[in-house]
C-alpha cells in the first residue's frame, strides 16, 4: 500500500512537473509571437520609409535630368519665366487679400460718425482705414460741399485710379503666361532642325539618329506648357478677386451716396 502511495505521489510530481514546463513553453512561445508582429511592422515601416525616400529623390533626381536633357539654353529662360510669374501672382494674391475690407461695417461706422459728428468725422473713419474702398470714401466725402454730383463724379475718377492699382502686374503674369509656351515651342523647332540635320549627317533615318532632337524638341514644349497652366490658375484667380472687390467698391460707393443723401448734408 505505501509502495502504490508512493507510485501515485512521484506520478503525481512528475506530470504536475511536466504542465509547469508546458505552460512555461506555452508563455514563452506567446511572447515571441506577440514580438514577432512588433519586429515586422517596425521593419515594414522602415521599408516603406526606405522606399518613400528613394522615390522622392528619384522623382527629383528625375526632374534634373530632364532638365539638363532638354538643353541648358531653352530650360532656364522657361524656369526664369515661371520663377517671375509665381514671384509676381503671389504678391498680387497678398495685397488682394490685404485691400479686402468689410464694407458693410464701414458704411456703419460712416453713417454712425456722420449722425454724431458730420463730415469730419466720417473723413476721419475713412482715413484711419486701410484699402481702395476706404481711400474711394474719403474722396467722395471731401467733395461732399460740392454737391452729389460732384461726389458721384470724384468716386468714379477715383475708382478709376484704385482699379488701375489693383491690376498692377497682371500684365506682366499674361505676359509669362504667353512667353513660356512660345519659348517651349522655340526650342521644339530647334531639336526637330537638330534632328534632321543628324539625319543629313548620318545619311540614315534610324530612331538613334533622330532621338536627340526629338527628346530636346518634346522635353521643352512640356516645360514650356507647364508654365504656362500654372501661371494661368494664378491670373484667373486674381481676375476674380479684382472683379470682387470692384463690385464691392462699386455697390459701396452707391449705399455712400444714399447715406449723403438721406442725411441731407449736400443737395
């Protein structure tokens, strides 16, 4: 009997033993798959990081040597060009921005000085703010004495003048918006003449013959139409904004008038 006890303690030990070393296994084997994972998404991220860079430096790596692929002599006076536009179209775009003003709360702070302190005061609303309407304002009020009509009259002429202030440079943008696809469509005629002259040399019209020319002749008409549809988003956004505010100036001025009128300052 204390044999057949002693058989069923030590089997008893041994498989206890033996679940102990299982589970132990188990746990370990858990925690290396749950690093897996971990140790392959780092290096999956890295990979993806790896590939991102090397596309990005390849993708410029690529626009250099098109560049240089198109010929030095018509490439830079294109990049001359669209550097030129988008110096000019941005700067346009800050002072647009700049002249907006709230027009609606102006003739407020206008009909609200002209009832507590007359024209004076209205004057010195329209001088302490900045842009064309504001500028237009200060006009017309200065001729208030002179009767409506010469108020009427002073704000037309004067906005003329702001008119021409807000379009300064866009003559300039159309011009690069002609002259990069025409200097393009130059340097497509030079590399077709350049590819038939290497066929006159050669005596032959194989593709090796006349590749050079072509690459230069379809590399500089692309640079070329670039330019040109870029420069091209900028002035139209920029028409668009100067057709606002001239709008605005336009239905400013009129409500101006009215308030003159209705406070019978001038007749």
């Amino acid at each position: 009997m204390k044999k057949l006890l002693t058989v069923l303690v030590f089997l008893g030990v041994i498989a206890f033993s033996s679940s102990q070393s299982y589970a132990q296994t188990d746990t370990t084997q858990a925690a290396t798959e749950e690093v897996a994972p971990v140790e392959a998404a780092a290096s999956d991220v890295a990979a993806v990081e790896e590939v991102a860079a090397e596309d990005e430096q390849s993708f410029h790596q690529g626009i250099k040597d098109k560049f240089i692929e198109g010929g030095s002599e018509f490439m830079w006076p294109i990049l001359i060009c669209l550097i030129l536009g988008l110096a000019i179209s941005i700067e346009r775009i800050i002072t647009l921005n700049l002249a907006t003003t709230n027009t609606d709360k102006l003739l407020a702070r206008i009909e609200d000085a002209l009832a507590k302190g007359g024209i004076e005061a209205a004057k010195d609303v329209t001088k302490n703010t900045k842009g064309p309407v504001a500028s237009i304002f200060t006009q017309g009020l200065m001729r208030s004495s002179e009767g409506i009509d010469m108020v009427e009259k002073s704000i037309v002429s004067y906005g003329g003048v702001e008119m021409a202030r807000l379009e300064k440079g866009l003559i300039w943008i159309s011009l690069f918006i002609s002259l990069g696809p025409m200097l393009g469509f130059f340097g497509t005629v030079i590399g077709m003449v350049q590819a038939f002259d290497a066929i006159e040399a050669a005596g032959d019209i194989s593709p090796q013959v006349v590749a050079g020319g072509m690459k230069v002749a379809l590399i500089t008409t692309v640079g070329g139409l670039i330019v040109g549809m870029t420069l091209q988003i900028f002035y139209n956004y920029l028409v668009s904004k100067i057709d606002s505010l001239v709008n605005s100036m336009e239905d400013a001025s009129i409500t101006l008038v009215d308030i003159l009128v209705k406070h019978k300052l001038s007749k």
